[in-house]
C-alpha cells in the first residue's frame, strides 16, 4: 500500500491522493474515493469543478503512510478493502479520518503519535480485536461516538 501522490488541504478544505492498495490505484478528491482512471478523473472534475486541485495533485509527490502527520478527512466515509491496515506511527491529526467508515477485521493501526483523534472513527463499524495505543491523546472529542463493534 503506497500513497503515490498527496495534497494535505485541497478541494473542499480536505485531502486530496492517489493510493495503491492490491495493484489497483485510487483516488480521493476530498469527496469521493474512486478508483484511478480518466473516466472518474472526468466524472470528478465536471460534478465537483475541481480541475485546478486535480492539476495541483497530479503535481504533488509521493510520501509513505508511516510519514503521514495529518489524515484529516482523509477516508471519511469510504468503505474500505479487507486489507486495509496503514503504518500510520507519525499520525498525529486524525480529525474525521475514518468518520463513518466500515473497517477491516485486521485494522488496528499504529496511532502512538495521535494526539488529535476527534471524530476519528465517529460512527465506523470497528472490530473487537481493534485496540489502538493512544497514550498521546490530548483531543479525543466524540472520537469513538455512535460506533458498532463487531
């Protein structure tokens, strides 16, 4: 899993990637989690208007999950695959990150470094096994609010 090109603030405020996870890329605009390919990249510039933020992130460079800082929003609402489980050690801004998500029985990422989990998982389906070291938490507001476990 790689995050081959990444804008930390970009189309409605939100990130904006272009991941690849099993062979497949996708792409995130800051509202929708598609795969990669010139249809959705078209789908997405004529319903969103967002031309200029997919030029700016067709220019970005690539950075690592474990040296990503802020994921703010950055799978908010996505469905996510069965293998998803990122190195997320230097994390510290995981505002609305998963907010609404549906994650994979193995997901316990590293959050050591979290110190901003607001709305984090607020209203995920998380498993049983999910235990995440959070001994840096300073703001944790409705971090785990309105979750299911399973």
């Amino acid at each position: 899993m790689k995050i081959l090109k990444y804008v930390e603030t970009s189309f409605r405020g939100k990130p904006s990637f272009i991941i690849k996870m099993n062979g497949i890329k996708y792409l995130s605009n800051g509202c929708v989690f598609v795969e990669y390919n010139n249809k959705n990249v078209k789908k997405l510039i004529n319903k969103y208007d967002c031309r200029s933020f997919i030029d700016e992130l067709m220019q970005s460079k690539s950075i690592k999950f474990k040296n990503l800082t802020n994921g703010r929003y950055m799978f908010y609402g996505c469905t996510l695959p069965d293998n998803f489980n990122p190195n997320l050690e230097k994390l510290t801004c995981g505002y609305s990150m998963f907010e609404g998500c549906t994650l994979p029985d193995n997901f316990n990422p590293n959050l050591e470094n979290l110190t901003d989990g607001r709305y984090m998982f607020y209203g995920c389906t998380l498993s049983d096994k999910f235990n995440p070291n959070l001994e840096k938490l300073t703001k944790g507001l409705f971090m785990f609010e309105c979750c299911t476990r399973y």
